[in-house]
C-alpha cells in the first residue's frame, strides 16, 4: 500500500486530518522550527516546548534556559526567544532549554495529541529530513504552523519542497500538497527574493532582526532532526 503525504496549511485545519497513524512535522519556519533544529544540531541535550509563557515559569528551578517569544520579540524576563543566533553551541551545547513560542509550539502540542510521531522541520534540515521520512513506513503530514491560525507563505514554501523531494515516492494525497509544491517552484531559485512578499518576514524586519529571515532559508546547513520523546525534542539518533 502507498504511503501518502499531505500537507495542513494551518493548525485550525489539523482536526480535519486523521493522524494515528502518521508521522507529523512541525514546521515553523520564522522562527521555531529553524531554532529547534539549529540548537539540537548544536548540541542542545533538549528543548522542552511548552504551549504558555507562564509554563516556562515551572522549569525556573531546573537550571534550563528560558526562552519565550510573542510576536517576534523577546518576553521581557526570558533568557532568550526564537531567534537561531541564540541557539549557536556556545550557548546551549549541554543545555536545555524551555521554550514558547507565538506559533511553532502550539502546532507541536496539537499534533502530539494524537500523531504517531512528531519531527521538526526546517530549510536547514531539509534533505536529511527528506531522507528519513523517505525510509519511514509511515503516512505524513506536512503541519504548517502558520501565523495565529493563518495560513503563511515560509511554512507552505517548505511544505512543498519537502513534497518536490519526497512525490516519486509517496502518494501526493491532497490539493494542499499540490498547491504548495507549486508554490515552491515560484519560489526556489531565490527564497530570499520570494519570501520578500511575506507578512511575517516584514514583522520581522520592522523590528530589525532581517538578519533571522535570511538565516533561517538556508539550505541543509545541519543534519539533526529533533524528535518529540515524552515532553522533550532531541536529536533523531539518540532517541
């Protein structure tokens, strides 16, 4: 039987998709996801996502690095947010690290509810995440985390290089899966160029950290896949 693949353009659609049975990745691209798979490549032990800011308060006695971001910034108080540039080895190879996000950990606690499995994924992870999935028996659903319930551009654009990479072997399933694929091939010859007409890439821009966009389109820059194991993301091979 043919493994499908499908795409959810945003979390308010995930109910519509029947997971059990399925690998979900998360994708997040601005910021989270990118910062997840960035830190793990870069040694951290783990990443704990929680769902509010007020969960991270929990972890404070743990020795964990706090980080809480809403919408694009820093929350007043926390060690750091989603930006990849502070998840360099420097400051959390060895480490754990707590964290919340506007978006990218919302979809991640949605999907654990009832997904098979979950991973991460970004541009930077991009073909050694292809490769995995290629080799999983599994169905899989591309999870766009989207802004607040929105659809976005960056995470679609992902979701449709991994279904160009992955279609001669998987049953493209769905319309959105088409749609995204489509998407990306407008796209991939210049992200940067592309991703200039999306909302959260100007979000990010107006307050000056440009920089984090074109950090987080890089191409398979880091090998790690971080996998959900208990409340805990960690790198694939060590689960």
């Amino acid at each position: 039987m043919s493994r499908k693949i499908e795409v959810c353009l945003t979390p308010a659609l995930l109910g519509l998709y029947d997971i059990k049975d399925s690998i979900v990745v998360v994708i997040d691209i601005l910021r989270a996801t990118s910062s997840m798979v960035y830190g793990i490549d870069n040694g951290a032990s783990s990443i704990i996502p929680v769902a509010q800011v007020e969960d991270c308060l929990k972890y404070a006695d743990h020795g964990y690095l706090l980080a809480a971001e809403r919408n694009g910034e820093v929350v007043t108080g926390y060690n750091f947010g989603n930006s990849p540039f502070s998840y360099t080895a420097e400051h959390v190879a060895g480490k754990t690290v707590v964290l919340t996000t506007t978006n990218g950990t919302k979809a991640l606690h949605m999907a654990r509810a009832t997904a098979h499995q979950v991973v991460i994924g970004s541009f930077l992870n991009l073909q050694s995440l292809c490769d995995w999935l290629r080799k999983q028996p599994q169905d899989v659903l591309l999870l766009c985390a989207g802004w607040k319930d929105s659809a976005n551009l960056e995470d679609t654009l992902f979701a449709g290089a991994v279904v160009k990479e992955l279609r001669s072997e998987f049953t493209v399933f769905d319309d959105s899966s088409v749609m995204a694929e489509d998407l990306y091939g407008l796209a991939e010859h210049d992200l940067g160029a592309y991703m200039t007409k999306s909302s959260h890439s100007h979000r990010l821009a107006a307050l000056n950290i440009g920089e984090d966009v074109k950090f987080c389109l890089q191409l398979n820059i880091c090998q790690a896949i971080p996998v959900l194991v208990g409340d805990a993301l960690v790198a694939l091979n060590k689960a």
